[in-house]
C-alpha cells in the first residue's frame, strides 16, 4: 500500500485560520487534517513549525536570468531550467508558470533581443517529461507589444503547449512602468551602458515602432490568449482608462498597477491585482511607482509574485501577515489566490483530497525560515 505519513504538532495554515493539528498525506494527496498537539507514533513532529501549502509563483523573471547570468552570455536552456528548478524547489515554491518573453527585437543594433520562447517552451516540456524537475512548471508567456515578431511568435504555438497565462506588456518609454522618463533613462542606460546619443536613439526607435504595430500586437494578444485557452492578464497598469481596457479585453489578472487609482479601478472591475515582492520588502518600487505596501494597507494586493527575487516569496507573504495581524491571510496571497486566479483547483490550500504540495517553516524574529519542501507527496 502508498505509505501514509503524517506531519505532526504543527501550526497548520488553512486558507483563513491557523490551527494547531496533524495533517496526513498519502499517495500525493492530503488525506485528513486533524486538530491537537499529540504526535501519533511514527508521525514526525514538526516541534510547532508552520506547515502551509506550497507557494504558487505566476510570474517570475528568475528563468531568464538562468539563461542569462551575464549580459550576451547565453547558457545551456536545459543547466539553465534545472538550476532554476531546484533554486524554486529551495524556496518553497512548488508551482510555477515561468515568464517567458514573446516578441522581440531584430533590426536595430542596440535596441534588438532574439527570440526563444518556443524553444524554451519546448525544452520545458521535454525535462517534464523525463520526470528531472522537482516541482510544477507551467507556462506564462510576457508578450511585449513594443516589438517586431510578436505576431509570427504567436503562431508557433497551440492549445497543446498547455500555456497558462498570456499578459500583456508595453514597454515604450513615458507611460506605465517608466511614467517617469528619468526613472527610465536611469535603468535603461545602467542595463545597457549607451551614450547620450545611443539613448535618444533608442527612445525614437521604441516610439516608432509602438505607433507603428502596438495595435495590432495588443489585439494580437488577446486573441493569443482566446486560442490558447489562457488566463489573460495585463502589465503596469497605471490609469482607471487602462484599466477599463483591460476588463474589456478580458483581462482577470492586474501585473504591478502602478498607481493606487489602477488598483482601485482594478478592484471596481474584479480584477484580482498583483505586486512584487521586492517592492514590498524593499518599501517602495523601483520605477517610482505606487508602494505594495500601500496597496495591503488599501485592501488592493490580492496575489504576491517573487518576480526576480524567488527567495522572497515566503518572506513577504509573512511580512503581509504580520501587517495584517493574520498570518493565513498573507500566506493566501502566494497559495490560495494565485491558484484560484489560473484555475488550479488542486491545489493552494491545506484541505482533504487536494495534492500534497507542503512547506514546512520557521520564524526567527520576523524572517521565515524553510526547513522541507514537499510536492505531490515527494520531498524535493
């Protein structure tokens, strides 16, 4: 028979309490949750850590900077997923959909960056399917409106990819992320160290080429989406208008509003928001964009993303906890919600008959502290 194994005196973490109790798994699944603190002989005492579900991540950057260690240095895709792999496993994620880029840039010499996703998509599912990775890999895939092949990257792909979420982005400069030009100016040319010249010319090719195809490529994209059955979601948001096109479009998943009146108009419409974890830890945004915090504090932050920090997925979820005063309610923004908001049923929350993806935690003064990772029953 499946061994049974049971994690006993834990704080137990549901979707909007905390427990004292034993949670019993088998065969991947969670068969009983029971309250108490006595440990059964051949439980194992988890000595009153925390168990919660496994965190799901729906937008990390993390991949591309396997891929990439270092500016021009491409890396070996399939080093680049397993290192990204065990480095999520070792964070306590357990479901992932990796971000990856569609749309790129090939005419112009300082502005360009190639094309990968299809390959990378393709190498994904060719790990999953040797059974090599340690946890969930699904597919988010970023389409940048504000280039030249959105469209035929697009075509490369089917229903049968399983994508999970499409979102849209448009990175032209004095709007949205970068409203503030110096802001852009700064992190553009700390990237990509150009000139007074290379930067002006940057900034007029990027304008030329969003009047010339943003329409279409928006369009584009939310048909994208229709066709590969996917969550669509929208980027950096900034104004109530925005917003409004978004929820035409169908849009159910708000990337990083940058203002309080996208988040609240995001509210307005049900569209479930997300922040970043940097922005949340470090205190503000980086682009100069409206505080996460503020957002929790406005009852506007419904899911956390790690975005290029995957470390900082569980400690900002404890942070949200601790300014709420419910410890279930900030670890919810990187369990329950991000799960209900792609479908994933199965999974996020502590409950009978759901998969057996677990973390077990401390806290030492404030930070979390991971100890094992568990998904579909298998410690990774």
């Amino acid at each position: 028979m499946t061994e049974q194994i049971i994690f006993a005196n834990a704080k137990l973490i549901l979707e909007n309490e905390v427990i004292h109790g034993a949670l019993c798994m088998r065969g991947g699944v969670i068969e009983d949750i029971s309250i108490g603190r006595a440990v059964p002989r051949g439980a194992r005492d988890m000595e009153g850590d925390y168990l919660a579900p496994g965190l799901v991540e729906v937008h990390t950057d993390n991949l591309e900077r396997h891929l990439e260690p270092r500016a021009k240095v491409i890396w070996p895709y399939r080093a680049a997923i397993l290192a990204h792999d065990r480095e999520l496993a070792g964070t306590g994620i357990t479901t992932v959909f990796d971000a990856i880029r569609v749309g790129s840039i090939l005419s112009h010499a300082n502005a360009g960056y190639g094309q990968y996703a299809r390959r990378m998509v393709d190498e994904i599912r060719a790990m999953r399917d040797l059974g090599v990775l340690r946890i969930t890999h699904r597919i988010h895939l970023r389409a940048e409106t504000c280039s030249e092949t959105l469209i035929e990257e697009f075509a490369e792909f089917d229903a049968g990819d399983d994508i999970g979420i499409v979102s849209m982005m448009d990175h032209t400069p004095g709007q949205r992320q970068f409203t503030d030009m110096a802001k852009f100016e700064t992190y553009i040319r700390g990237k990509r160290k150009f000139t007074d010249a290379q930067f002006r010319d940057y900034v007029d090719f990027l304008y030329g080429l969003q009047d010339r195809l943003g329409v279409r490529h928006v369009k584009a994209t939310i048909e994208a989406a229709r066709r590969l059955g996917a969550v669509l979601a929208s980027h950096d948001d900034t104004t109530p208008a925005q917003v409004a096109a978004s929820h035409a479009n169908g849009v159910t998943l708000a990337e990083f509003p940058t203002t309080v009146a996208a988040a609240d108009a995001c509210h307005a419409h049900g569209i479930a928001t997300i922040m970043g974890v940097p922005n949340l830890v470090r205190g503000a945004s980086h682009s100069g964009n409206v505080a996460a915090a503020e957002l929790a504090q406005r009852d506007r932050l419904d899911i956390l993303s790690s975005d290029y920090v995957p470390a900082g997925l569980l400690m900002a979820a404890v942070q949200l906890g601790r300014m709420w005063g419910d410890v279930a309610r900030g670890m919810a923004t990187v369990t329950a919600h991000p799960a209900q908001a792609v479908g994933l049923t199965d999974r996020g929350r502590l409950a009978a008959g759901l998969r057996a993806d677990l973390i077990r935690f401390g806290v030492h003064e404030g930070t979390a502290i991971l100890r094992e990772t568990w998904c579909a029953g298998q410690r990774v």
